[in-house]
C-alpha cells in the first residue's frame, strides 16, 4: 500500500484499515505455528503497512487539534 492511498483515507477508514492489517497478520502469524505459510516474506509487508497507517493517522490527529 502506497502512502498517497493512505492519506487520502478518512481517520475512521485508516482505523479500519489498521484493524483488518492486524486481523491478517494474526492469520499468518497462527499458519506460521501451525506450518502453512506459503509466503514468509508477507510479514514484512504487513509490518511495513501498518507502520505506515499508524504514522499517517497520528499525523491526521495532530493536525486536526
């Protein structure tokens, strides 16, 4: 996910966008234990993209005080 795509979301869209990232990375992370996982390297991806919505929402919350 592109940071543009994330800034041009509403805070409530960013939230929700935070809580299905982190629903995902709850998945993969039971696979993980379980031995499934296809795709290691997802989890950095998901990492990298819920930094950046929590960055980007704390910005939009400065901002808007």
């Amino acid at each position: 996910m592109k940071p543009n795509e994330i800034k041009n979301m509403t805070i409530a869209e960013i939230e929700n966008k935070l809580v299905s990232l982190r629903e995902q990375l709850f998945k993969l992370r039971t696979e993980l234990t379980s031995g499934r996982i296809e795709r290691p390297s997802r989890f950095r991806f998901l990492r990298h993209d819920i930094a950046r919505c929590c960055t980007i929402l704390k910005e939009k919350k400065s901002e808007g005080q």
